[in-house]
C-alpha cells in the first residue's frame, strides 16, 4: 500500500512536469518568435513606428527572434542606416528582414519555420504568400495576431484595446493592441531619450555628432522644427518673423533658428519663407536616422510636427508643439485633432488651452485661405508664452510615461496569452 501512494505520487508528479513542460515551451513559441509586418503608406511614418517598436524590443528582450517583412526597404534604410534595399532577406541589428514582395523567398522562410506570434501593425493585412500559409495550407501550430492599430485619442482607443477579432481559422486567433495617451490603452513607446523624465537633458548628453554639428549655433537660440504636410505658411513665416524682432527689442543677443526638416511640407515652407525675403535663420536639414531625429527634436524649444510617430515623440518631450494630422476626407483629422485636444486640456489653464486649441483646429484646415503677410496673433500668443506652456507639456509627457511602455506591456501581453 505504501509502495502504490508512492508510486501514485511519482506518476503525479511526472505528469505535472510534463504539463509545465508543454506549458513552458508554448509560452517560449509564442514569446521568442514575433513577426512584424508593415505596409508603408504614408512614407516613413509606419516603418518609423516599426523601427521603434523592433530596437524596443530587441532591448527588453536580447534573446528575442524577430522577423519584419516591409514593402518598402527604400524607407526602412532610410531611418535605418546600413539597411540594404533590394535585399530580398538580409539580417539586420540581430533580426531577420524580408522584402514583402519576395514571394519564393518568404514562402520557404516562413514555411519552414510557421510564425507563431505576428503583429500586424496599422491594419496592413497579410501578403498574398502569408494568406496562403495560414488559411490555404493546414496551420501546424496556433498562431496569434496581434493587430497594433493607429495612435488616437479618441475614446475607441480605450473600447478596442485587446478586443478579439474573428478570423478565418481556428487556428489563427487575432486581437486589437491599442497605442494610446490612457492607463486603458497600450500606452507609448518609451526608448531612448523618451524612457527618461528629462529627455532634453537626455538627448544633450547623448546626441551624436550629426546632431551636434546642426546645433551649432547660437546656444540661446529658439529653435523651431518644422515637419508638416503641405500648406500655406505665409502666415507661420511672418508670424515667426515678428517673434523675432519683438524678442530682439528686448534682448539683442535674441536668435530664432528654425529647422526645416525633409518631406512633403518642406518645399512650401521654403516658398514663403523666401517669398517674405528670408526673414531668419533656417537650416534645412538632411535626412536623419531615427535616432538622430529623436534627439534633434528633444533639442527644440517649439515643435511643428505632423503623423503620428513624431507626434508620439512630440508628447513625450514635452515641448510645445503644434500637431499636422494626416489630411483625411470630410476634414475628418479634425476629429483627431479634437480628440486629443480634449486628453491635453486638463494640464493647462483655460485661456492656455482655449488658445491652443484655436491654432490646432485653424491649422488642421484643409482648405487654409490665403494669408496675408500679417502676423497670427494666436500663433505668436503660443510662442510668447513658451515658458509657461513648456510646464504644461511637460506635466503631460509626465502622466503619459505613468500609463507605461507600450513595449512591455505588449511582451506581457504576449507572455498571457499562454
């Protein structure tokens, strides 16, 4: 009778350890093999976010196997220094990176070795081999995906965030992974310069000599980035124009440096500026690696940024800053803007936010009416008040970085789903 409890106990025990086994080797499938996928629509937007999130990764997890499959290499290179273009599969910073379109190659990979995890970032959807693989032939293993969707404010972020979605197998099981600026969604990225409390400070002790170089002016100079989708500046220019003579009766020694990042709004800030007869100083900076943008852009003391992985940066600076959003029909943008507008307002006192949010809504017009070469008394109201604002911004990016990483929690996440 002993011998059998014995023996009873010994076969319990030996069954527990197989079920932690099983339970263990799921959970390493799941979380040491993620695949990314991203379709580029709006340039360098998507893959930036992508770029983001797989060095995010990488760092909180070393031992991580990740693969990405881009339909534009031409854009990942360019954030991505040393990337190659036309590279149908190459290894990159420890991952794995295929050409979207490089059927034959992706198909062998992929067959040979089934995702387990996949994050389909903005909705992209599957390239037409990877349908194959999992709806077309018998899926061996359960697959996760994990739709990452667009930054928003508006109140769906929190309502869809981990809310499953049907798909067209059993085996493939599918859920939405909300960025967002609430304890209810994924939160932000936090890397780099933005996982500190003070990234200016951060990105000053930490910038490479490509940024150093552009920052070589002078030290107390107001510096301006301009990164936005096409518009009339006619107004911006002057209005900066003004700023500038006005802070210079003041203090002589006062200089206004803008830098003019590259892309689709560039060559039309560059018209009114020269139309007004260059009225300050502007750089126009080259293309510059992710890294590099990063810290430029924690070197500023006020930020005209557009998309959403800039604005992403922008809030966690803590930087005044004027937000472009992606031009959509019906002035839908507008909503966005709104949106988070209405996320922002608590942290400022009422006349500083009924001011920013009149410049916000008048500059996410579409159909902006031609300017005259007069000052924007709201505009120059927000860069009079830079100082006061920044306290503002920055009690945001504060509360923004309490919601936490949106990398860790996506990796707990990931390790839950067991």
């Amino acid at each position: 009778m002993i011998f059998y409890n014995i023996e009873e106990k010994m076969l319990h025990i030996s069954f527990l350890d197989s079920v932690i086994a099983s339970v263990y080797t799921l959970f390493m499938a799941f979380s040491s093999d993620i695949t990314l996928l991203c379709k580029v629509v709006d340039n360098y937007g998507d893959i930036g976010f992508v770029y983001r999130l797989a060095r995010a990764l990488t760092a909180l997890e070393p031992e991580l196997k990740l693969r990405i499959v881009t339909d534009n290499l031409a854009s990942f290179a360019s954030l991505a220094p040393g990337l190659a273009v036309y590279a149908p599969v190459q290894q990159y910073n420890g991952w794995i990176v295929y050409d979207w379109n490089a059927v034959d190659v992706c198909t062998s990979s992929f067959s040979s070795e089934q995702p387990r995890t996949i994050l389909e970032c903005f909705q992209c959807g599957y390239p037409a081999w990877l349908e194959t693989l999992l709806f077309t032939t018998t899926c061996s293993e359960a697959v996760q995906v994990i739709n990452i969707d667009y930054l928003t404010a508006e109140q769906y972020a929190d309502d869809f965030h981990c809310l499953a979605s049907l798909t067209r197998s059993a085996a493939v099981r599918k859920v939405n992974f909300m960025p967002g600026f609430t304890h209810q969604t994924g939160g932000l990225v936090l890397d780099g310069s933005f996982a500190s409390p003070t990234p200016s400070f951060y990105a000053s002790e930490h910038a490479g000599s490509t940024v150093k170089g552009l920052l070589s002016g002078p030290p107390q100079a107001f510096r301006v980035l301009m990164f936005s989708y096409e518009r009339d500046f006619t107004s911006v220019v002057h209005t900066l124009s003004c700023f500038e003579k006005e802070r210079r009766t003041d203090d002589a020694s006062f200089r206004l440096q803008v830098f003019a990042a590259d892309g689709r709004g560039k060559a039309s800030f560059m018209d009114a500026w020269d139309e007004a007869g260059k009225p300050f100083s502007v750089t126009e900076l080259p293309f510059l690696s992710q890294t590099d943008w990063d810290d430029l852009l924690c070197s500023m003391s006020f930020l005209f940024v557009r998309g959403e992985d800039s604005l992403s940066r922008a809030c966690l600076a803590g930087i005044p800053f004027v937000w472009h959003a992606y031009p959509q029909d019906g002035e839908y943008q507008q909503v966005k803007v709104q949106a988070l507008l209405e996320r922002m307002k608590p942290y400022f006192s009422p006349e500083d936010a009924a001011l920013l949010e009149k410049y916000w809504l008048s500059y996410n017009t579409t159909m902006t009416p031609g300017q005259s070469g007069s000052c924007d008394s709201v505009l120059y109201g927000l860069l009079e008040h830079t100082a006061v604002l920044r306290h503002s911004f920055s009690s945001f990016a504060s509360d923004l970085r309490s919601n936490g990483d949106f990398t860790a929690r996506l990796l707990q996440y990931i390790e839950g789903l067991i």
